[in-house]
C-alpha cells in the first residue's frame, strides 16, 4: 500500500513538472537585447542607453519619474498631435532568426506605436503594434468585442510585415508583444512612442528575446 502511494505521488510530481515545462515560453531564459529596458539608468535626466527622435521636439517633455511597483519609467508629455516621436534603440540580431518583443505601456488618451525596423527594400523590416485607448472605440464593447480588434492587422495589403492592434484602458499599465523574424537583418532598431496625438504615454520593461528553435 506504501509503495503504490508513493508511486502514484512520484507520478503525479512528474506530471507537474512537466505541465510546467510545456507552459514556459521558448524565450524564457533568453537574455534581453534591450539595454536598460526598465529604464532604472538614468544619467543627466537621459535613459542610458535609449535615444529619443523626432522632427517637432518643442511639443515633447521627457522625464523618467518613479513609479510605484515600477521603478522608473519613461515618461513623454505630447502637448500637440502635430508630429510623432519615439525612443529608439538599436539591437544587434543573428539573421533569419525568430524574436520576441515585449513592452508595458500606459497612456491616459492618445495613441501609442511600437516597431521594429531595418534594411531597406527587400531586406526592410517593419514590425508594429498600434495601441488606442478604449474611450477612442465607442463601438466596444456595445457593438464590437474587443478580441476582434486586439491582435487584428490593421494594414493587410501594407508590406509592413506584421501589424498588431490593442485596446489600453487609460491609466493602466498593459503588457504587449509580438514576435518577428530578422531576415536578413544583423541590426534592428527598436521604437516606442505617441502617434501623432497629444497626451501622457509612458513605457517598461521593454525586452527583445530570442524565440529557441525547437526543431
């Protein structure tokens, strides 16, 4: 009796520890491309690390403020709908390789784009996620459900490779992510910003992960 509880106890911590295998994502131990993605290196009021690019810089205030349960994030105060600007970091890939983009953003209305891009013709890479606030989409959820346009491309004869779209409650810290392949790409440049609309948009944890090939 002893001895078939123990088998069936042994059995059934195998069972679990193979649950928890199947559920950790191929990327997980993977190290993070992005240099200071949670933005804690902060020097002379800059993200080490990080640039910021933009063709109207007087409707942009930049800052890096603490956040509770975060630390510091960065922070782009957009006064104006008048132009786009984002934080930038370029990465260093191994071509044709398979990736894992994951960020935190939090916005109080506005509009948010995210992407991955590099090379030029046929090797261009243009990888983006679009986020709106749910306050932009009165047709959700009353006449829309949300899960139709999460995930959607918005741009289906674009050659942007691939687009994703999210729906953000207004201030609340939602994760994103979304997977891309390098091509024939060595560096990729990584982008996050306000598009084209004024508000507050702020960012974390960004990482860049390499998905295993698991062939």
């Amino acid at each position: 009796m002893r001895k078939s509880t123990f088998t069936n106890t042994a059995k059934a911590i195998c069972l679990i520890s193979l649950s928890l295998l199947l559920i950790l994502p191929a990327h997980a131990d993977s190290p993070n491309l992005i240099y200071n993605g949670n933005f804690d290196q902060i020097n002379n009021n800059q993200a080490v690390g990080w640039l910021f690019s933009t063709a109207k810089p007087e409707i942009f205030k930049l800052s890096f403020p603490q956040e509770k349960d975060q630390g510091n994030v960065a922070q782009m105060n957009v006064s104006s709908a008048a132009m786009s600007g984002y934080f930038n970091q370029a990465i260093t890939v191994k071509p044709h390789t398979n990736y894992h983009f994951y960020a935190l953003t939090q916005m109080n209305k506005g509009s948010i784009l995210l992407f991955i891009h590099g090379g030029a013709d046929k090797t261009k890479l243009d990888t983006r996620i679009y986020i709106q606030t749910l306050e932009d989409n009165p047709l959700v959820p009353w006449f829309w459900d949300r899960k139709w346009i999460e995930g959607s491309s918005g741009f289906p004869n674009r050659e942007l490779g691939l687009v994703r779209n999210f729906l953000a409650e207004p201030g609340k810290w939602e994760p994103v992510s979304i997977d891309f392949n390098s091509g024939e790409l060595t560096s990729v440049t990584v982008s996050l910003g306000a598009y084209f609309k004024a508000g507050q948009y702020q960012f974390d944890d960004v990482s860049v992960t390499e998905i295993a090939n698991t062939k």
